[in-house]
C-alpha cells in the first residue's frame, strides 16, 4: 500500500516537479591531483588515499614509542626519509618523466622499480614538494604536521621569495639596460 502522508512534503503546485535525492556510492572513493613540475611539462598523477591504502599506509610507517621503566625515559623511533617516500610510494599512480631524453614507464613492480630510482636522484627540493601536494590532498596527513613543521616550511617559503625577488629585481635591472 502506498503512503499519501504529504505532511513533511511543502506544496509546491500542479505541474512543478520536486528534487529527487541521488543516494551517493561511498564504497567509490577515487580523487586524483596533478603535480607539474618546475619545467611546466613533467608531472606526476597522484591519488587521494582511500581508507584501505590510509590504514596500509600508517601500519608501514607506525613510529613504536619505548618507556624505559628505570630511567622514565621515553624514546620513539623516527624515519621521515621512510615516510616521505612511502607516501610518495603510496600515491603516485602515472607520470610524464623522462631520463637521458627518453620517456620513462610508469611501473611499480620488480627490482628496477624507476619511481625507487626517482626516489633516489631526484632534487630533494622537488621531492619535497611532491610529498606537500600529496599531504594537500590528503588532509588527514597534515594532522600530523606539528606547528613547528608548519614554521619551518614558511620560514623555507620566505626565503624562496626573497631569492624570487632578488632575482626578477636583477632581470628587470638587466633589461632596462
């Protein structure tokens, strides 16, 4: 038997069609981001974590927090290297990287993992950076970015700026010229 109870339902009028509310699939959880690097050309694909690869991701990164009983002492272990390239690991999907002029595959199995070797040469600058984009579109990893971290990084960005200035000041200088 159908309901005709309209009492939660305004009036609306003949002929005038009420929304209909779409149930949302939240097993389907897929966001993907573009990082370019500094040449404008190279990119990487990356991919907000779902709660699986979340979960996966903190147990491959837990830090074991010891309390010495007879000193009172308390020590944890701490790897950022190992946590910035497990996440990079964890996140990166595709890219448009070269080596020595010729397109390098995006593969993540075997021995000659490239994204290992990435991990390995590449500027620790734009690793960095890799690592904040990945953090941007994952909020739950800035919740573990103390206030000091935070400081750091805007004190880093200060100093760029001042570098930027300096430099476009001496460009505009040199073309008056």
């Amino acid at each position: 038997m159908e309901s005709t109870d309209t009492q939660d339902q305004p009036y609306v009028g003949p002929g005038v069609d009420l929304p209909v509310q779409k149930q949302v699939d939240y097993f389907g959880f897929a966001e993907t981001s573009r990082y370019t690097f500094p040449d404008g050309v190279t990119f990487f694909e990356l991919k907000a974590m779902n709660e699986g690869e979340k979960s996966k991701f903190q147990k491959m990164t837990q830090r074991d927090l010891v309390l010495e009983k007879g000193s009172g002492n308390a020590r944890f272990k701490m790897d950022p290297a190992t946590e910035r390239h497990e996440l990079i690991k964890a996140s990166v999907v595709g890219w448009n990287l070269m080596r020595n002029g010729t397109p390098v595959p995006f593969e993540q199995t075997g021995r000659a993992n490239p994204l290992n070797d990435f991990l390995e040469l590449a500027n620790p600058k734009v690793v960095e950076e890799i690592e904040l984009a990945i953090r941007k579109l994952n909020p739950w990893l800035l919740n573990d970015m103390s206030v000091e971290d935070i400081d750091k990084q805007i004190e880093e960005l200060q100093d760029l700026r001042k570098v930027a200035v300096e430099r476009e000041a001496g460009e505009a200088s040199s073309s008056n010229k």
